[in-house]
C-alpha cells in the first residue's frame, strides 16, 4: 500500500469515526432537552420503583402475598419496614394520589404543602416590630427595633381512608386495582383534609382557620394568631341597600402586598348569594371563567367553592378572601401506608391507608374573613 491509499484509508476511518461520535452527540443532547422539560425528571422512575409497584399490586393488594415486598426490604429499597402488617404505597402510585388530591381539594391547592422527614414542622414567624430609617454615606445609624418572632409548630395527625373490594373484584384481572386505590384513596384524603383546613380543632388534625378567634382590630393591633374580619353591617345577611361594598372593603382590608395571589373562599349557598350582586352601572360583579379551567372571578379576584365554609347566619364568617399560602401551611410526612385486611368483613378485602398530616395557619395578616353581625 503506497502512502496515497494509506492517507485515503485514513481519511475514511476519520469521516467515520467523526460521524458516529456527532451521531451520539446528537442522540445525548435530544435526551438531555427531553430531561430538561418541565416535569420530566418526576416521570422518570427507577426499576425499582416498578419492582416494587408490581410487588405492592400484584402480590400485596390482589393476593395479600407479602414475601418479595419483605424481600425488597431486605435489599433495603424504597419500602419502609412492615412489622406492623402496613406497607408503604410505591413512589409511583403515591404520586398519583398526590395529583387526584390537588384535583379533589380545592384548599389544598390554595394553601402551601410542605412534606416533611420529621415527627412535626418548626417554623420561626416575624410578627412585626423592625425598625429601619435613611441614612448617609458617613451617618450614624442608631439602633432600631428588633423584629418579634413567634414559634409556630405544627405536628402532623394520621388521616386515613378505609377502602374495600371483594376478593373475587382484586382477582379479577379486567379490575384496576392501582386505579380503584388511587381514587378510593383520594377522594376520602381529600374530603377529610379539606374539612380540617377550614374547621379543624387540631387534636391530631390540622388546625382549621376559621377556628381562630375573630378581631376587629388591625394587623400589628390584635394578638397573632386572631384574624381580622369586616362586618356586614347587618346582622345574619348582606346589606339590602348595597350589598357588594362590604366586598369591597374586605378586598381593601388585606395588605396590598398579599392581594397578588388572593383568592375568596365561600360554599355554594354563600356564592349563590354574591353572583347576584351588581356594581353602581349595573354590572355584575361575579365574572365566569373565560376558558375550561379558568376560575370565575369576583372583583377581579378567583372564587374558590368550599363545602366546608359555614352558610350565611347570624354572626357567621361565611367568606375568607386572603392569600391562602402566604396564611396556612400543610405539613405532610413522606409516603401513605396501606394495611391489607381480608378477615374482618369478608367476603370483602378492606385496605386501611394512612398518611400524616398537619396544618395551622402561619400569617394571620395575609387573611381576611367576612363576618354576617352588625358590628
């Protein structure tokens, strides 16, 4: 081979060697945008995640088989010990149940959700009291007023939902027991929980906002904790003259800072009510949503229906307008537990799910609430 094929020979591995390395190139950068994507990361789960959602599905709900969820303790994967006949719903599953809550509970995608390691939530909360000023280059700064803090902590209570299917249904292999436990499972979470956030007495639940004391006074006037309410003027009822002004003035009570992602919080008899209303020019002031998915709006503000918010009576505090995540926080410990019960009710097969979960309301400034009294 002279030194003319040999430089040719060269070049084509060169040419080929060069193409495959810009075809992995390629193949690398197409997957790194796809992990890049909004969400992608939370769709990708690991085989072990599959091993054992299989496991939980196919030995634990549908046959009460526990030996490869025992077995993938062993390995030490994602499930939690199960000494007490209770095992942890795979991550997979888990997240699902999460989404359906979001969809089901309305408070939960107003309030801020925070999950936790730890047997309860610390939180350090500035009540106000810092002192600043202006001063020059060269000036001297004088002390000002230390900020007040307020320890606030909230400990998660268990919350659970007693779902059940006859043997023969789990052995069914036309029934989706993955769906079947994802909606039984959320639908009575979410029930619970939301009543909890707006009533709650906090004995191992969240602390409803609505069980904290009501103040005329101020923000920086009233102790924390109490939240501030406008008075209807009329006594289990909205003004018969000019009913929408005390929406008005309930909007203009809360912070200017907090109205930026505020929402009002009423039942339906109560909503029922206000879409009626009417400005000064004849316009109602309840606007319907534009587009599916779009909340409808009351001065300009979203309206969120909750079942659990007291109807119009006397001295009632019927509607909450604020920015409910800067005002409450749920606490939530890390994964739900199912315990499989076939004995206790047969022929039906019960599946006893928990998860802990806690809330309280953290800034009482960033929440308004209307009461139906004269005064």
């Amino acid at each position: 081979m002279d030194m003319t094929d040999l430089k040719s020979a060269i070049d084509d591995y060169s040419s080929t060697a060069e193409q495959c390395i810009l075809g992995f190139k390629d193949r690398l950068d197409a997957i790194e945008t796809k992990m890049a994507r909004p969400g992608a990361a939370s769709d990708q789960f690991s085989s072990s995640d599959a091993e054992h959602k299989s496991a939980f599905l196919q030995g634990f709900i549908q046959k009460g088989n526990t030996d490869r969820l025992k077995a993938l303790e062993a390995k030490g994967l994602t499930t939690v010990p199960g000494s007490d006949g209770s095992y942890a719903v795979p991550t997979v599953i888990d997240t699902e149940i999460e989404k359906q809550l979001r969809v089901l509970s309305p408070m939960r995608k107003l309030v801020k959700v925070k999950t936790i390691e730890t047997s309860d939530y610390k939180r350090l909360v500035n009540i106000g009291g810092t002192g600043s000023g202006w001063v020059g280059e060269t000036g001297t700064r004088v002390d000002t007023n230390t900020p007040t803090l307020k320890h606030v902590t909230i400990t998660p209570g268990e919350i659970y939902a007693n779902a059940a299917a006859t043997q023969r249904a789990l052995d069914d292999m036309q029934f989706d027991a993955e769906a079947w436990l994802n909606e039984e499972v959320a639908e009575e979470f979410a029930v619970q929980e939301g009543s909890a956030i707006v009533n709650g007495d906090g004995v191992n639940k969240p602390t409803g906002f609505l069980t904290h004391t009501p103040s005329a006074l101020a923000d920086g006037a009233r102790t924390f904790g109490d939240i501030q309410y406008v008075p209807t003027g009329t006594d289990g009822a909205f003004d018969a003259t000019s009913p929408a002004d005390v929406l008005v003035d309930l909007v203009h009570t809360l912070n200017p800072r907090y109205r930026q992602g505020a929402t009002f919080v009423m039942n339906s008899k109560t909503l029922a009510l206000v879409r009626k209303f009417k400005d000064t020019n004849g316009n109602f002031i309840w606007m319907p949503g534009l587009a599916a998915g779009q909340p409808d709006m009351l001065l300009g503000y979203p309206v969120a229906e909750v079942e659990d918010m007291p109807d119009v009576a006397s001295g009632s505090l019927s509607v909450a307008f604020g920015n409910f995540e800067r005002a409450y926080t749920l606490v939530e410990r890390t994964g739900t537990r199912v315990l499989r019960d076939p004995y206790t009710d047969k022929p039906n097969v019960h599946f006893y799910a928990t998860r802990r979960v806690g809330g309280e309301l953290v800034n009482d400034a960033a929440l308004k609430l209307l009461q139906f009294s004269i005064a």
